[in-house]
C-alpha cells in the first residue's frame, strides 16, 4: 500500500482524537452533562485526580462515534473503531501519567499530547494486520501530526471550542 493509502486509513484517528473537543459545547454540556471518566475521584497514593476532568464520557463517546463513522464512511468500520479507540486510550493513559506527575488539566507536555493519540492507534489497530509501516513511513507520520495538530488546536482555540490553542 502506498504512504498516502496509508494515511488516508489513518485519518479515523485524527477524528476520533479532534472530535472530543466538542464535549464543550454548551448545548451538549447543558444537555448531557460533562461527567469525567475519572468521576472526580482521585488517586489514594498521592491524591490527585485520575484522569482530570479533561477526560469526560461525553467526549470518549463523541471521539468513538465520528472515527468509527469516519471509517465507515471509508468502508472500514471496525478499522476506524480500533484506531479510534486506540487514540482515545493513547490520550486517556497520557492524562493517567501527565497527573501522577503533577500536572494540572491543560498543562502541556509537548511531542506527548500530539502524538498520545498515534501510539494509541497504531497499537490497538496492529491485530487488524493493517500497520505494514516501515519505521520511516511511521517517523513521517509522526513529522505530519505534529504541525496539523497545532493547527487544529489553533482553530479550536479560535472558534472558542479549545481552552489553550494547542
Ligand atoms: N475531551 C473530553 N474527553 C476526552 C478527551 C478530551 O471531553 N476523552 C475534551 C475536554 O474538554 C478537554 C478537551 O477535549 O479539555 C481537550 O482535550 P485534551 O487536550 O486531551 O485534554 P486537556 O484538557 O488538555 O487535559 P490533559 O491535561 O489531561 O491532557
Ligand atoms: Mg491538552
């Protein structure tokens, strides 16, 4: 499969890991609530917050639903539901650490809260037998996240939906 290709099945990923954001709409929040996944609950070794309350069901859901959707829309719907779990996961488990090392929701960890998401997709999509990248093909996709993550994070921060603009 050429690189492009390859991307082109990846995208279910950037979906799932861009759409989560919109949990903080305020007629979604009003309407379904903004529950963490941590339910505010912390840790008892050194208590501070599981996850945060960046984690929330709302936008786990909305992530799986428009990456699952995105790779039905490619003809890949169990494809696009490993990734995007993969992704959402990846994040999840970057917040578990980013807490355990005291720092506050929101915080920035460069090259980890962009690529979170990637590692996560790439492992959980592996049994599909889909990830033939050579390492290159991956350290190039790695290359592209960074500069378009920064930009969607831009675009967020500018239609008011992010709260940081990374
Ligand atoms: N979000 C969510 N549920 C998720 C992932 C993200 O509701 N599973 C929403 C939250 O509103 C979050 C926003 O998307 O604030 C941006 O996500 P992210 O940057 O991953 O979270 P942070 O708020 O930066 O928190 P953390 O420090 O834990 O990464
Ligand atoms: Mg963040």
């Amino acid at each position: 499969m050429i690189f492009l290709l390859k991307l082109w099945y990846f995208l279910p990923a950037a979906v799932a890991n861009a759409a989560p954001v919109f949990a903080r709409h305020p007629f979604l929040k009003k309407r379904i609530g903004n529950a963490p996944l941590d339910f505010g609950k912390t840790l008892p070794y050194d208590k501070k917050r599981i996850l945060g309350d960046g984690k929330t069901f709302l936008g786990t859901f909305l992530g799986l639903l428009f990456g699952t959707l995105a790779g039905a829309l490619q003809g890949q719907p169990l494809l696009g539901l490993a990734l995007s779990a993969g992704a959402l996961l990846g994040d999840i488990v970057k917040s578990f650490f980013k807490r355990r090392a005291g720092l506050v929701r929101g915080k920035p960890v460069v090259l980890i809260d962009q690529l979170d998401f990637v590692f996560g997709a790439v492992l959980l999509s592996l049994p599909f037998g889909f990830f033939d990248w050579t390492i290159p093909e991956f350290l190039l996709l790695c290359l592209i996240v960074l500069p378009l993550h920064r930009l969607s994070g831009m675009f967020g921060y500018f239609i008011r939906i992010k709260r940081e603009p990374w």
